[in-house]
C-alpha cells in the first residue's frame, strides 16, 4: 500500500483539510484538488513556528522548529503522501507539521527573517531541508473511496492508537469528518448510526464506545460554538467532561438520543457553569466556578447527591448549595458546597436514625402498660440516661 519515494520540498503541498484545525469550529467545504497548491501559502500560514499561538488559526510547531535548527531534519518517522493527479505535486496525508516547519525555515532563511546565529543553523542543515523521504500511498487503478479508506486506515492507526495521538479535539473532528462522509454530503445531519460506528471503529482501530464519545462531544462542541459567545478550542476539554458525566448526563445536560442536540435548557446550564465568554480574559477578576474538568466532575456529584436525596429538606438545602456555586457574587467553591452537603447529609443521616429508634421505642413500651417499679422502673434510669447523652450532643 506504501512505496518509498523521495520528493523535493516545493513539491510536497499541506493539507487544508487537516484534523489539526478543527478549532475552527464550523465543518467547512474540503479544499478539493483542484485548489490544493493555491491553498498552500494559507495553509502554511496556519503554523506557527514561534510566538504566541492564536487560539482558532494556527498550530504550533515551536518544538519542531528548535529541533530542526539544531539536529536538521531526521526523516525518523516518514511523512506520508498521495499524488495530486497527473502533477508532480504530492500531498501530505501525515506530517504536516514537521513538513510546514522545513518549508517555514526555508523562507526565513530566505527572508533573513531570524536572528543571525539561527540563520546561520539553518542554512547548516539545509541539505537536509532540501529532499524529503516519504511514503507513497498507491492510488492507481483505485476508486476515491478506496484511497480515502486507506487515508483512513494509516490515519487511525497514528493518531488514535498510540503513536502519535492527535488531541481529543483533532480527534474528535476526525471521527466526525468519517462519520459524516465530507466531501460527498455536506449539507446531512448527524443522526446516530450503530452500524455506522462500528464501520468507523473498526477503519480508526478504535473502539465503538470512544467513536459514540467522541461524536457525542463534537456536536455538542459545535452547536454550543455557534449559541454561545466565547467558546474556543481549548475549551473542548471542560465540554467533553461535562457531557461525558454519567450524574451531569442523567439529571442535569441533557443529549438527544439519536442527533446529540443539546436543548436549550442544557445550553444555558453549560454557558453558566463554564463561563465561555469571561473565564479567559485577562481583565476578568471575578470567581471561575470550573477551573478544570476535575471540577466539572465535582460538580456533576454534587447535582447526583441533590437528585438521589431522600427528603425534600436534603434536596432543598442541596439546590441552595447549587445555586450559591453558580452564584458569582458568591465565594462558595464546588468543593466547599460538597462538604456541606456531606455534612449535611451525616446530620441528617443521624437524626433520622434517632428517629426511627424512638419510634420504635414507642411502639414497644405503651405508656398505659408501665408500672414504675422493678424492671419498668429501671428501664426508665437507662432510658433517662441516654436521652440526657443525646441532649448533650444536641
């Protein structure tokens, strides 16, 4: 499936279509073929080799850009490409980052756009920049759905196994891209498909479970992206564990079974708890109610306890709780109004104890049947001394 071939640098071309900008948000029309070398010069513009990396436009590739300015490029791990038709263009199917970062010191170099000591290890290792190993993945004789399920396959086998693991988001927007078959209906609407995940898994190498996750967190990332001002990628993370919580899940963000679709209650419950548009702004000096998905966890327990409370009290106070952590004039965090509940729980557990003991006590020892002498009269000495240990604690 995968020939050898070395290829000149101006030769290979990035792929616009990349998982790594699924920051995006929004599922775009791929870049067909036909404007793949046009859409170099933006694509390559999406990496950033230093500096500070916007949030929605650009991966960063500063570690790569250090080692190559060091070492050279090692052509450890090949990049993989397919050809770009009749042309001598290729690809890049796998390895656009380090691919991007030889053609981004190349045109500093260049533009003299780097300090003289960096220029001057750069243009050490420019043999090494010029020509790039790769591997070929066969297209002749094979429909564009053959080709497309062996992109799939070398894909899932990097970067959802083990090799070299895309974050939960490029992740998240690659089974979403598989799933919905991009490129042949862009316009369809996720409707959840057993066989069609199962399809997904086993072209991924994944399991079902983590396909059902992962679409199940994208859709939401992605309505949510469009309702709520703020929403961003680094975002994702406090998205996947909020809509991932078994307790949030069942009593709290609610999912439609078959589209994902959050409801509007669910959206604004996820827009208060996770703060999208105030929690990363510099200025914003107020309480942050979720800091990390830790606490999206804690919370999720504390919304289970209020939802398997036995007495309409519990309940009440712990709602209360609820509305004090969300509450950003409030200093109550997550934790604190879990120990409250706890404690509040262990008062309650106590008394309804006491409780069911005098009951019972009442109903075995009839006033009209006490006759105040011998054993009746001892049992009452005993009786006095407890009450007066339990008024004591009181």
């Amino acid at each position: 499936m995968l020939t050898h071939i070395d290829l000149p640098i101006e030769n290979l071309v990035l792929d616009p279509n990349n998982p790594r900008f699924a920051s995006d948000f929004a599922v775009i029309e791929p870049v067909p073929d036909s404007r793949l070398v046009d859409s170099e010069k933006d694509t390559l513009a999406r990496f950033q080799m230093q500096g500070a990396v916007t949030d929605e436009a650009t991966t960063s590739t500063a570690d790569l850009r250090r080692s190559m300015m060091d070492i050279g490029y090692v052509p450890i791990d090949r990049v993989v490409v397919r050809r770009i038709g009749d042309t001598d263009k290729y690809l890049v199917i796998e390895g656009n980052r380090r691919v991007s970062t030889v053609k981004n010191l190349l045109a500093a170099l260049d533009k003299k756009d780097e300090t003289h000591d960096d220029l001057i290890k750069i243009r050490s290792h420019t043999n090494s920049f010029r020509v790039i190993p790769c591997k070929l993945i066969n297209t002749e004789n094979k429909s564009r759905e053959e080709v497309e399920h062996s992109i799939s396959v070398i894909l899932g086998i990097r970067h959802h196994g083990s090799l070299l693991e895309w974050d939960p988001l490029p992740r998240a927007y690659n089974i979403y891209n598989e799933y919905m078959g991009l490129g042949e209906s862009e316009s369809a609407s996720f409707v959840l498909d057993t066989k069609k995940v199962t399809e997904i898994a086993a072209r991924l190498s994944v399991s079902a479970s983590k396909v059902r996750s992962s679409l199940q967190t994208y859709i939401a990332f992605l309505q949510l992206s469009k309702a709520v001002p703020g929403v961003k990628s680094r975002h994702y993370s406090l998205i996947e564990a909020s809509v991932s919580n078994r307790s949030l899940a069942t009593f709290y963000i609610t999912q439609d079974p078959l589209t994902y679709e959050l409801p509007l209650l669910s959206i604004e419950r996820l827009a208060t708890l996770l703060q999208f548009e105030t929690r990363d702004k510099a200025d914003y000096l107020g309480k942050k109610i979720v800091r990390d998905p830790g606490a999206v966890r804690a919370f999720g327990t504390l919304i289970q306890r209020q939802s398997l409370a036995d007495h309409t009290a519990t309940r009440e106070y712990i709602q209360s709780q609820i509305e004090e952590v969300l509450d950003l004039s409030s200093s109550i965090t997550i934790d604190e109004a879990n120990d409250n509940v706890i404690n509040h729980l262990r008062r309650t557990k106590w008394v309804d104890t006491l409780n069911k003991l005098m009951a019972d006590r009442e109903r075995r020892l009839a006033i009209e049947e006490f006759t105040g002498v011998g054993n009746d009269l001892a049992a009452l000495h005993e009786l006095q001394t407890i009450l007066g240990r339990i008024c004591r604690v009181l």
